[in-house]
C-alpha cells in the first residue's frame, strides 16, 4: 500500500507541475532574444548560401585555393561578428529588454544581419572572381 501511495503522490506531483506555467515559456521575448534569434537564422542562411556559391566556383575554378579561403572567412570573420552583436543586446536589463524605444536600433541591427548574410557569400565570391581573373 505505501508503495503505491508514493505512485499516486508521484503522479500527482507531475500533473500540478503541467498544469502550471513556466514563466520562461510564457514570458514575452525580449529585444536581446529576439536578435539572438535573427542572428541563428542568419548564420544559417549565410552558411548555406556560402556552401552553394563555393561549390559553385570550385566546379568553375578547380585548382586554387580561393573558394575554400571563402569558407575560411565564416569562421575567422563572421562568427566573432554576430557574437560581439548578440553581446551588444545580452547585456540589458529585464525591463530594457521590454521597452518599445529599443525598437528602432533592433530593425537597424536585424536589417544588417540579414543584408549581411544574403550579401556577404555573393560579395566574397565576386572578389575571388576579382583576383582569379
């Protein structure tokens, strides 16, 4: 009987703690979360324009190292970049992370790392085309 007393309270105990909400998973995103977030999917979409525009040119120029240069530039460059950004935002406080005024310098930064995913595989690869020639 005692074992199955410690069953139920068990059971009980998992059933109050579904029915109540984390407030981590209820709390409204705040700005540094919301960049954090952009800058995930921005390194995505970087990554995987930069694996196609590469394997593109090295089917193009087989033989030099540049293309694989390109890829080189994602680890040494774009990385610390986006960290010292999401560093940026990671260090206000609760109720800054909340305010509207913030707004503004948050499309700035999100339309920076998006021009920047989408441009920089296109800009790296046009100046390997530069100086193979």
């Amino acid at each position: 009987m005692a074992g199955s007393q410690t069953r139920i309270e068990r059971s009980a105990r998992l059933h109050r703690r579904r029915e109540q909400p984390s407030s981590r998973v209820n709390a409204p995103r705040g700005w540094p979360r919301k960049i954090s977030d952009n800058i995930a999917y921005a390194l995505l979409v970087y990554t995987v324009l930069q694996i196609f525009v590469t394997v593109k040119q090295l089917k193009e120029f087989s033989g030099t190292l540049l293309p694989y240069m390109a890829l080189v530039i994602l680890v040494l460059a774009i990385i610390p970049i986006c960290l010292k950004l999401e560093r940026r935002w990671a260090g206000m406080s609760d109720t800054a992370a909340h305010d509207p005024q913030y707004r503004g310098a948050y499309r700035r930064d999100q339309l920076l790392i998006l021009a920047g995913a989408i441009g920089l595989p296109f800009a790296i690869a046009g100046l390997a085309r530069m100086f193979q020639g």
